[in-house]
C-alpha cells in the first residue's frame, strides 16, 4: 500500500477516535469549559475563547507527535 494512503487512513481513523471521544466523553470532560477560558457576557452578545483548552489541546498535540517521532 502507498505509504500516502496509510497515512490517511490512520488520520482518518485518529479523528474517527477523537470525536467519539469527544462527543460521548463530554459528559465528563469538561473540556471548553475549564476555569481560565474566556467569557464576555454583554446585552446581545457573547464572547467566548476556550484558551484554557486550547493550549491543553497543544500540549496533548504536541506530547503526541514527540511520542510519534519517538517510536518511528
């Protein structure tokens, strides 16, 4: 198999696992709504920036491609 199309399908299969994780463990994740994430609550609008999880988000990213890097 093109080394091109094992790479897409184990991208395809990772973010297969991310959203079952993220829509059936969001019950107990309480990710986007972590203390430190950006709220703005006006008359008619709301502001909202989850930098919190955001950098949670780079971090688990980041410890991820390193362990990658590591074992390929």
């Amino acid at each position: 198999m093109n080394p091109t199309a094992k790479l897409l399908v184990v991208i395809g299969a990772v973010l297969i696992v991310a959203g079952l994780i993220w829509q059936f463990g969001g019950r107990y994740l309480p990710f986007g709504r972590l203390p430190g994430d950006i709220v703005v609550e006006k008359e008619n609008v709301r502001f909202y920036f989850p930098i919190v999880t955001c950098i949670i988000i780079s971090i688990l990213l980041t410890l991820g491609s390193y362990l990658f890097r590591l074992f390929k």
